[in-house]
C-alpha cells in the first residue's frame, strides 16, 4: 500500500475517531447535567415535604426546573414530572398525603433515564418493584400528615370567616342555605365532617372530597362538577357554569358555579342535590 493511502486511511480513522470522542464526551456532560439536576429535583422535593408546604418561591423554583427537565430528560422522565408537579398540594399550598409515593414514582423514573445499572433482567426488575414497595412504606411510615387548620361546626367556620372580611352578610345567608339544604338531602354516603376550612366546605364520599363549597365577598362556588346533566340544566337556568382553571381540576375536566343571588341557588337547588347522591 503506498504512503499516500496510508496517510489518508490514517487521516479517516483518526476522525472517526474524534467523532466518537466528541460524541462520548457529550453523552458524559449530558449525563453529569442530569445528575446535578435529579439530585437538585430530590433534595427541593424533600424540602417542601419536610415543611409540608408548597410557597410561591416553590412553584417559581418548580416551574424552572420542569423546564431544565424539558430540555435534558427523556420522555418519560419529563412526564412523570409534570404529573406529579401538577397534583403537589391543595390550594392553601398544604402538600397531599400521596406526596411522598409520587415522589418516589419520578425517582425510579428519574432512575431509569440514567441507565446506570444497564437493563435489567426480570429477576431485577421483580426485585426493584419490591424494593420500590418497601421504600414507600416506609416513607408513609415516617410522613405525618399536615395539620391544617379546621373547625367543628359551620358556625365556627363561619365567625372565621366574618372576622377576616371574607364573608359579607348575603354571602353568610347563601353559604347557610346551601350548607342546610345539603346536608339535610344528601345520602349516608356523604359527609361534612372534619372539613370546615378557612377556604372552603368539603363534601367527602368514600374519604375523599366530591364537592368544594368556597366562599368570597361577593359569592359562593360549588366545585368539582363534572360534565353531564347537572351542567346542561344550570346552563339552561342561565347560570354560569366555568371550566377550573388550577392545572390538575382543568385536566380532569372539572367545573365550577357562582351564587351572587340565594334566588340563583333555589332555582337549582333540587338538581345538585341530584347530582350530589348520584352515584
């Protein structure tokens, strides 16, 4: 072979193998990115449950970070982060009980997207659904729940309410009627108990909120309709019926009704208590 070919075999592997220096070189950097921005994720995460609380700085911190993720993540990873971004707290900021199991969720998820032990075999796999079970119970074990502030009956509720000029005598007259008529017709399905809250009355069914009563200056709101009958025929009393906009009731498709008028609620009043013990 003449020294020519040599020289421009030489020149090819040599660039060969600067690309793939190059590309190594930018896989480790991406690699060490993600890292950095995994453990920032965890160790924020952990803070906020730690002080069970969800601030402003927060969510600006969180959007932030959803946007790094956005740029360095896979798919799957940048998913399971918006799922669990968009369902952290309630709307006094107070994180859900789940909070930890959703968090441990984007970890394994987070876990995977640096394929740092390579693919695993399916006795790996069995072993790490355990492993992942056993690390949420234990998280569950040692997560208390918040203490957030609650009151014993409507009355107090409503006193809460009165001194911090949230509530005004008309917006007093609907909440009463709405609450009275209620739960005078609901089924033994639901109940109020243990949510009468500085932002809002809860109606629980199987231990869980179905319908949010809040209450302002000028309104009352019943929360979490869902699409249906009941919508169509406050629709067709004039009533107002509005989409949620908090991103994770908006995702489920969850509406919201406004009472500046007792009159407004009696028009109706027959078809959310329909609503209400539909099951």
């Amino acid at each position: 072979m003449s020294a020519g070919a040599i020289a421009i075999i030489t020149g090819i592997i040599l660039i060969f193998q600067s690309s793939v220096d190059s590309e190594q070189k930018k896989k480790q950097e991406v690699f060490k990115k993600k890292m950095e921005l995994y453990s920032k994720v965890i160790n924020k995460m952990n803070s906020i449950r730690l002080s069970r609380k969800v601030t402003v700085d927060d969510q600006s911190e969180i959007l932030s970070m959803c946007s790094n993720i956005a740029l360095l993540s896979n798919l799957d990873t940048f998913s399971e982060f918006n799922t669990f971004a968009m369902d952290l707290a309630d709307e006094e900021g107070n994180i859900l009980e789940d909070y930890p199991r959703k968090l441990m969720k984007f970890v394994i998820q987070a876990r995977n997207d640096l394929d740092v032990h390579g693919k695993m075999t399916n006795e790996e796999e069995e072993k790490l659904e355990k492993i992942t079970t056993e690390s949420q119970d234990v998280i569950k074990e040692y997560f208390k729940p918040y203490d957030r502030k609650v009151f014993e009956n409507i009355n107090e509720m409503i006193k809460h309410l009165t001194e911090n000029k949230k509530l005004t005598p008309k917006t007093e007259e609907i909440l009463l009627y709405v609450y009275k008529h209620l739960n005078k017709n609901k089924d033994e399905n639901f109940e109020f108990k243990d949510n009468f809250t500085p932002s809002y009355l809860g109606i629980r069914r199987d231990d869980r909120i179905y319908l949010r009563i809040k209450t302002t200056q000028k309104e009352v709101r019943i929360e979490h309709l869902k699409e249906g009958a009941c919508k169509n025929f406050l629709e067709n009393q004039k009533i107002e019926v509005n989409q949620m906009t908090e991103a994770r009731w908006k995702k489920k498709g969850l509406y919201f009704v406004k009472f500046d008028k007792l009159e407004d609620f009696k028009k109706c009043q027959d078809k959310i208590v329909e609503y209400l013990n539909l099951r």
